[in-house]
C-alpha cells in the first residue's frame, strides 16, 4: 500500500525524490520504494522524518513495537509542574525566544500571557523573524466558553478574559505573520507550542487552568506524545474563524 503520507508531506514542503534520497543518504529509488509503501531502516526513517519536520512514527506508524513507542514516549515528558502558577516565568520566555519557525497558543483566554508586555514584545520580534505565531483563543459568545466558566465557577468571567485577551493582543492582530482565530471547541487542555518542545496545561472540572498541571515536552525521535497534541492543535485551527 502506498504511503501517503509520506508522499503528501514530500510534496508540502516541495521536495523531490532525489532532494530526499541525498538527506537520506540512499538512492533515489529507494525513496520511490518508501513512497511505493516498503519501510526503511531506522536511520534512514530518522532522516527522512527529520528532513520533512514530521515524526517518524506519523511516516510509519507501525514501525516500532508499542514498547519502543512507550519508551520513546515517556523520554518526550521534560518535567511536570503541578500548577501552571509553579512554571517559571522565565520558562514562557525561554521557550518562544527560542522558536525558529513556528510559535502556537491555543487557550480559551491565556490572559496571563497577553497581559505579559515582555511576551507579546517576543511574539512581534517572532514574527518579524518569520517565525509564524499562530494564537487561538475561545469565542466569548460560544456555548463551550460559557460551559468552561461554569465548570470554573467564574461564570462570565471567562468570556470577560477572553475579551480583555483581545484587547491586550490589539497591536499584534496588524502584525504580519501573526495570525488570530476564534474556536468553538471543548478544550481539555490548553497548549503551548515553540517548535517541538510544548507547555500542555491540562483542563481540571471545577478548577481554573492555572491551578491545574502543566506538562513540559520535547519532541523524541519515535515518540507520540507531542505529535498528538500538535495534531490536535491542527483539527481546532482548521475549525476555527479567522479574527477580524
């Protein structure tokens, strides 16, 4: 069976089978065998998945045993803070300066974060770098906020977050390579991304987010963890509309 996925991110990122074949180090009929549906070595699926920015277990998910994936898995998780109250300011700040190519904030409000001078001044830098910062924030008038809000006991103030969020955002929404998309969607966690390594602050029924935890992750060859929360990410930019 033909592997498309690995022939669909070829083709995103523009690469031929022979501009492949030399980042492998293999000819370039192995990489049409690859495409064609045969697995590669190891090194060689190593290669390929970091040429194409993908992990390897998305190229080939049956690749490795569960056990490898598991133990693979378990050497993403960093750390494990048991607040987001307890994660290092400087930690936020660490982690989008260090970005090269893309920075992601999906929250319902983040406020925090957008009340953080010094973290919006990194966004716009970001960004002028090239570096694409994609942030998504809830809709205030959706049910799924409101439902968060009485979950949190806060009622409306959690839509009254969100609306103070895209006040303190105002100067970036005209920033190029910053993009602002409002969700609809049920969030169980809110996530953090800077290139492969996340801040995941896990949702809590009856607690608000900064007194719930907060996972530090860093993306592992093999592993699945950080790959599933990026994909997530994904499904909620594709469903999200586009800030005015």
């Amino acid at each position: 069976m033909p592997n498309e996925r690995l022939r669909t991110a070829m083709l995103e990122r523009g690469l031929t089978t022979a501009e492949l074949a030399e980042a492998a180090n293999v000819d370039p009929k192995s990489v049409e065998r690859w495409i064609s549906g045969r697995t590669p070595y190891r090194r060689h699926r190593y290669a390929v998945a970091s040429r194409l920015g993908v992990d390897e277990v998305f190229l080939w998910p049956d690749a490795l045993s569960p056990d490898q994936v598991a133990s693979a898995s378990e050497s993403e998780i960093i750390t494990i803070y048991p607040h987001r109250w307890t994660v290092p300011s400087e930690l936020w700040r660490n982690m989008f300066t260090r970005a090269e190519e893309e920075i992601g904030i999906l929250v319902y409000s983040g406020l925090f974060l957008s009340e953080d001078a010094g973290i919006r001044k990194i966004l716009s830098q970001k960004a002028d770098a090239g570096v694409r910062v994609r942030i998504l924030l809830g809709d205030p008038d959706s049910e799924v906020v409101a439902q968060r809000g009485a979950d949190e006991g806060v009622d409306d103030v959690q839509a009254a977050k969100i609306r103070n969020a895209l006040v303190m955002y105002r100067p970036l929404r005209d920033v190029e390579g910053i993009e602002f998309r409002l969700h609809r969607t049920v969030l169980y966690n809110s996530i953090y991304r800077a290139d492969d390594q996340l801040l995941v602050n896990t949702h809590i029924y009856s607690f608000t987010a900064a007194q719930a935890p907060v996972l530090h992750l860093r993306r592992a060859a093999g592993g699945g963890m950080v790959t599933t929360y990026l994909e997530s990410f994904e499904h909620v930019w594709d469903s999200a509309t586009p800030l005015e």
